[in-house]
C-alpha cells in the first residue's frame, strides 16, 4: 500500500530540479487524478514552471501486474506517448506520471512527458528483489548439492581424477564462492547471467561425477545421471557448446580424453608428416586427418623432429605436396586451422611429449587475428624445452616470442598480410628449419 507522503517523496526526489518544490491543490477532488505544481523558488520570486499528474487513491495499490511495455522503464525514462486510452489507463492505476513544463511565462507549454510512477517503481523493486533471492536460493542449493557429490567424486581413485584435477580444484573453490564471487570470475563470459553461471556449475559438477564412474559416456548420460526423470537428458543441450569449451578451459584437454565418447559433433585435425598410433600409422606424403575421438583413445608419437605449426589449409597442402620435404627435412605439420581449439592443444602435447621433437617452426597470418593464433600455438607449447622459431613477412627467423610480437605489432600499424602471400619455396623452408 503507498501513501502520499510515498508518492510526493519519490517525484521529489528523481523528477525535480534545483530549486524546484511541489506545491498541491488546495481543494483534491474525488477524480483519481490530480495536478500538482511544480514550483521554483528563488530569494525574489515563486515561479511555476511544469505540473506533474499522479493517480492519487487512496491506498493505491497494484491489482495486476504492470504490462509488458512498463517493465522496460527506469526513472530516468522520459516517453513521449499518444494521448489514448491505454496512456491513461496506466495514468489512472499509478503506472506513470504525467510531467508538463512550461515556458518562461508560465504558461504556454514546453514539453510534455510521461515518467515512471512510484507503484511501477514499487512493483520493478520487488520484483528486482524476488529475483536476487531467487538467484541466492539456486546458488545455495548448487553449493549444497556439489559439497554432498564432491565428496563421492574425491573418493573415487585413478587416472581419471588426475586427469579432472583442475576441474575438481575449481568446483571446491566455488564452495566458498559468494554471489559477489561468483560474478567477478573471469572464467565466465562476460554476457553470461547470473542463472546461466550457476547453470554451468551443475554441468561441469555433472561432467566430473559421471566421468570418475564410468570409463566412457554418451552426452544425453551427463544430464541424465545429474536429473534423474523426464528431460534430465536434455538439462545442459541449449548451452551445449559453451559448456564444453568451459570445461576444456577448467581441464586442459578435450571432453572425449575424459571419457565423452560421443557428443555429436567430429572435430578433424589436419596434418601430414610420419605419426604412429597404437591402431593408425601414417606415411609422410599426403594430407591425412585425424579426429578429436581418435585422439582422445589413442596414443601418437612422430619420428620427426621438426614440428611446424601453421594456422592455414592452404599452407598445409602446399608444403605436404613439395616432393620429399617432409621425409627429407625429418618435418611433421599440423594445421591449427584458425584459432587453436582443445584437442589441438591435447594432439601436440602428446607429439610433445612422446617424440624427439627439437624445433617447433610457428606460422600465422600476419594481422591481428594472426598474432593472437600465433601466442595460442607458443602456449600450447608452455612446458617443453624446446627451440621455437617464428616465421617473418620478410622470411627471417626469429626466436623470441616477445621479439616476434614487437615485430608484428609494429608491422600491423600500416600493413596486414596473409600467410600464403609470403608462403616462399621449398628452398626457404629447408632454410628456415636449419637456421
């Protein structure tokens, strides 16, 4: 119920200006409707500059809620709106306020507006108000719900945890995690709700509770396992893939390396060069491709010891189809195929990790998205003493990431180049790997 001492205060306090007071009518009528002046008062003068239109009933109160339109205003909103029914019915239930400003003479009017009224700025409130303790009680009950499940997560022994160790290290933070904390955390994009955040904490709670249980698991069982009955299958499918970027992010390695079999959707990864898997072995020679699944299952080492890691197709195809290169300058490549994605990051820390790998050659575009693919490659590389050369427009070699972005930023004031325009000959690769 609003007073209207309530009413006075809240138009006082957003709609007035320096020097300005509301002055009522002597006499208020039984019409819900009533003009009160807007008065400015300096040291010589009582001036009336505007009147503002209230519904005044007493005990005005919402019977219904506002309509869609109103729930998009603030109290800074000023509308210009048709003189209708409509535009005095949400006059008349307290909605809105009627603002009218005259001219220098007092008279004559200058602009008419129409301003949020208090019982709208009463119901936006609480509703703002129902809605952070909605958010609070999801946020408890998901802190609540991973406390009892991380419990059974940290009890289950093997490979599978370690491999799920920078996921369960993050979900126990978020057991101390305020609303305030939850917001600020840079993991999550910037445009994601407060609801989607918490969305994504049951998912990846989900994801590390079925993948310490079972060795391999379709999508659907995720949502399934976590909601029990009807549609629990189809929980996390809206946000599907944003979900699983997320977690390869927490992880360091691709959903299928943990146990997600099959997600729908084949990730290739094209390269040429000598490369040996427990059930593939490939010949250098041609473009061959291999997938995020086979990735994840199988184990691959290259006798080769020169890796180039080159951000175009083109490139690729190019080098693999120079007779003898690869064979001849003992070089495997991989094609990041734009920005660098999970499961390469997982391929080439296998190569690494597995092989006699003693250079990395690094090849992007030369623009900016360019710059960015090629500090993903140098990351990707983050832990292995090896020898790391960048390819220059001018085909000089650097071997210093922090020389070879001052190189690129300076380039990208005035020029931006694609790497096939500077791809050279076979020539200047084997120059290249030889510097």
């Amino acid at each position: 119920m609003n007073t209207s001492d309530d009413i006075l205060s809240f138009i006082s306090r957003n709609y007035l200006k320096k020097d300005e007071q509301l002055e009522m009518p002597t006499l208020i009528s039984d019409d819900s409707l009533v003009d009160i002046d807007i008065v400015k008062r300096t040291a010589r003068t009582l001036r009336r500059v505007g009147i503002i239109t209230v519904s005044w009933q007493d005990g005005l109160s919402a019977e219904e809620p506002p309509e869609q339109q109103l729930l998009r205003w603030t109290v800074g909103k000023r509308a210009l709106l048709d003189d209708n029914q409509q535009t005095f019915d949400w006059l008349s239930k307290g909605w809105i306020v009627k603002e009218v400003r005259f001219k220098q003479d007092g008279k004559s009017v200058d602009r008419i507006y129409y301003r949020m009224g208090y019982l709208l700025y009463v119901q936006l409130i609480n509703k703002q108000k129902d809605t952070e303790r909605d958010i609070i009680d999801q946020f408890t009950f998901y802190q609540s719900e991973a406390a009892r499940r991380m419990e059974e997560i940290m009890c289950v022994p093997g490979e599978r945890m370690l491999q799920l160790k920078g996921l369960t290290v993050f979900l126990t933070d978020s057991l101390a995690w305020s609303i305030g904390t939850l917001k600020d955390q840079a993991v999550f994009p910037a445009n994601w709700s407060v609801s989607k955040r918490i969305h994504s904490l049951h998912f990846l709670l989900a994801f590390g509770m079925i993948s310490c249980t079972k060795e391999i698991f379709d999508w659907k069982e995720i949502g399934a396992q976590y909601y029990p009955g009807i549609g629990g299958s189809k929980a996390f499918d809206l946000s599907k893939i944003e979900f699983l970027n997320m977690l390869e992010t927490l992880s360091g390695q691709p959903a299928e390396a943990l146990g997600m079999i099959s997600g729908g959707q084949i990730t290739p990864i094209y390269f040429a060069g000598t490369l040996e898997g427990k059930w593939s072995n490939f010949q250098a020679g041609p473009v061959h491709a291999l997938t995020n699944i086979s990735v994840s299952q199988d184990q691959y080492s290259t006798a080769a010891t020169t890796l180039w890691l080159v951000e175009n197709r083109a490139v690729l195809t190019r080098m693999s189809a120079e007779p003898h290169f690869l064979q001849e300058t003992n070089s495997v490549i991989i094609c990041v195929d734009g920005h660098i994605r999970s499961v390469h990051h997982y391929f080439i820390r296998q190569l690494m990790n597995s092989s006699s790998i003693g250079q990395v050659i690094l090849w992007s575009d030369y623009d900016e998205a360019g710059l960015q693919i090629a500090r993903e490659m140098y990351q990707s590389l983050s832990g292995h003493d090896v020898r790391h050369k960048w390819i220059c427009p001018d085909h000089s070699i650097l071997t210093s990431w922090p020389e070879y972005q001052k190189r690129m930023e300076d380039l990208l004031q005035y020029m931006k180049l694609e790497q096939e325009i500077v791809l050279g000959e076979a020539e200047d690769w084997r120059s290249w790997i030889n510097h």
